[in-house]
C-alpha cells in the first residue's frame, strides 16, 4: 500500500462558501509544503438533500477540487461527522443517534438503514475518493449524543460504553454503503480522540489522556470480535485505522485548555501511538495502515509559542515519519480562522473559541495569506524547495 506520509486537512469548500476564496486554487499551497495528501470535510448533509439525492451545486464544487487534487497528485481522504435522522426523531441531521434499539423498523435501525444509503451515494458521486473516514471523534459526547441534546446540553449524554456500541454499529453500515458503491475505495474507521470524563470518556483519570485512542480502539474490537454486533471481522468495518493524535499539556491544573503549555513531542508521544498500534495486532489487524487524521499545535497568536511549537512540529513529524504503520499524518490545519475572533465559533464551522483560531499553517485569507512558521517547518521536513511567499501571492 501506498504511503502518502504528509498531509494537510482544512475544510475549504466550507471557507470557499464563507470567504469567497478559491478553494481549489488552495491546495497549491499544500502542494508547496511538499505534502502529498488532504484531508476534506465533506459532510453527507452538506452534499445530499437526503440520503440517495446530491446537491448538485455542491457536488460541482467539491469535483472541482477533488479534480485540482488529482492534478497536483494529491491523495484525499474525505470526512463526513454529519449524517441525516429519520421522522419521528427531534433532530433531522447532525452529531445525534436516537437510543439504541436494534428491533426492525426502530428509529435506530431507520437511522443506521439510512446512514448506509448516505454512504452509498456519496461513494457512488464520488468515485474519485480514495479513503473514506466515515466519523470524527465519536468516544466525545460533543461529536455523538442522543437526538435532541445539541452540543450546547450534554446533561443527558451517551456513556463512554452506549457511544461505542453506536460508532461500531454505525461503522459497519457506513462500510457497507461505501463497499457496494465502489469497492475500490478504502474506509477508514471514525478517529478517535483523547479520552477525559469531562468530554464523555471513562479512561482511568491516572492515565495520560493521549492514552484514550488505544483505550477507545479497544473498546472498538472487543465488541466486533465478540460475536454479538453484525460481523466479528474487523475487515466488515474499516480498512484503514484513523485516530487524533494531538500533543497535549501534561499539567495537572484544573479546568487548563489541553491545547496549550504543551511538552515537546518525545517518547510519550510515540507511545500512545504505538498503544494504538498495539491494541490492532492483539486483534490481528496488525497489517493494517493508520492515518493521523488531525495533529496540530495552536499558539493563541502568541510570536514566541507560533515559534516553539514550529519546531514541536518538525519533532512530531521526525517520530511519526518511523512509525511503520503511519501511511499518512494530516497537520491540522491550513488556515488560521479569524471567524472565531469575531464569532466565537458560533456560525463558524468549528467548534470555536480563541484556541481554534491560530492552528493555521498559514494566515487567514482575509488577512492576505502569509506563511505562519509552521508552514516554514513543515516544507523543511517535506524538502521542498516551492517559494512559499510567491504562492502565497498568487492566490
């Protein structure tokens, strides 16, 4: 299998729409970074009207840039966090399942019934998808909850136990739907994240919180290899792994943004990785690829973290570049969002606050793009040679 090792995941349809920019013409800059993979955000309720109906406008768009992709030799992996819900249900799309409940004709088994359509028609628009990652962080309650609680109430959420027997039900359907539309694309499973009971996991609090995509990802296989879901093959599910490995503060202050005063990537890091790696081996999986869906550091637009954690990043890329499983690490993400200044991430397409903004690589475009130096790094480890400034201009 290819390895495709350097990427790169913004949402650029979603900025085209809410900028002006030109989506497709950005991905000259990933490709002067020297990256060779983008991660895009192609949610199934932004792209169909229901389940078996595209948007046409909008398929016309992500085309253009799946096409500019192709031209540039840039593998994509897609992602969808966002799905339909059936009548009856209080919500109509979004992070939410109904109860679980498995008796033909449930609005649980209409939702999964429809997730797979979803996946089948997104799979059959766009065959020019290699990988589809079908989930996004659904061990947190924020990104899978019950319909009708928004990510504004999690009074009531899923358990950490509930959220898992969902996502790998969830899984299952959303392979199935993709398989039969194109068996040549590859599905990633959802990416898990850190784990903390604050955010809706039940890893031991002793532990480091990277330590909660191996934790999840064993949850994920002790109940496919149980017999009591719908396949004990791992291969009915995914073919490709996909997990969140951020860099996170190992200081114990209550209430602390996990983002920030974080410690330089070292063994910890590989560790956690290698956790992960190890829990798909116990279960036979061990030939199977990883992706890095979202590693990134923020720096509040403070000059002297942008420059630290440029360096942090390189580290990161030096340790994940020996990791034998790792087809591809997506940093995250290319642009600062200034929306968040403004907004507070309310009508972004983020989750918000003053954190999310400066994961850019590169400045806001209404900024005029600049080259953050991350950007500087990034393009070290890759050896490319592009003048960023020059690309930058002539967006």
């Amino acid at each position: 299998m290819d390895k495709r090792f350097f990427g790169i995941g913004e949402p650029l349809i979603q900025r085209q729409h809410d900028q002006g920019i030109d989506a497709p013409a950005y991905l000259t800059l990933v490709k002067a970074l020297g990256c060779n993979a983008y991660r895009s955000w192609m949610h199934i309720t932004d792209l169909l009207l229901d389940p078996v109906t595209p948007k046409e406008e909008e398929v016309k768009l992500h085309k253009a840039l799946l096409q500019k992709a192709a031209e540039l030799d840039i593998e994509v992996t897609a992602m969808s966090h966002e799905w339909f819900l059936p009548e009856g249900c209080l919500q109509r799309r979004g992070h939410a399942m109904p109860v679980r409940d498995l008796t033909p004709g449930s609005l649980y088994m209409q939702a999964l019934e429809m997730l797979e359509t979803s996946w089948y028609t997104m799979a059959k628009t766009f065959p020019e998808v290699k990988i589809w990652e079908v989930g996004n962080e659904w061990n947190l309650n924020a990104f899978l909850h019950p319909d009708g609680f928004l990510d504004s109430d999690m009074s009531r959420p899923f358990s950490a136990d509930e959220k898992m027997d969902i996502a790998v039900d969830m899984m299952y359907f959303a392979a199935r739907g993709i398989r039969r539309a194109n068996p040549d694309a590859m599905v990633a499973s959802f990416s898990p994240a850190l784990s903390t009971p604050g955010l809706g996991g039940d890893m031991p609090d002793f532990l480091p919180v990277m330590y909660g995509v191996a934790w999840t990802l064993d949850k994920i296989y002790q109940r496919i290899v149980s017999g009591n879901f719908w396949s004990d093959d791992p291969d009915d599910y995914f073919d490709i792994l996909a997990w969140h490995p951020y860099v996170f503060t190992n200081e114990d202050v209550p209430d602390a943004d996990l983002f920030l005063n974080v410690d330089e990537p070292d063994l910890l890091w590989k560790s956690f990785n290698d956790a992960a790696y190890k829990v798909m081996k116990k279960y036979g999986d061990g030939h199977k690829q990883a992706i890095l869906t979202e590693a990134g550091f923020t720096d509040l637009g403070d000059p002297v973290l942008e420059g630290r954690y440029a360096e942090y990043n390189k580290k990161l890329l030096q340790i994940a570049s020996e990791l034998p499983y790792v087809r591809t690490l997506h940093n995250f993400r290319l642009l600062n969002e200034n929306a968040m200044l403004k907004r507070g991430g309310i009508e972004s397409n983020q989750i918000g606050g003053l954190t999310e903004v400066y994961f850019g690589i590169f400045t806001d475009p209404e900024e005029g793009v600049k080259p953050r130096k991350r950007a500087y790094a990034i393009r070290e480890m890759t050896g490319s040679t592009a003048d960023l400034d020059e690309v930058c201009r002539e967006l």
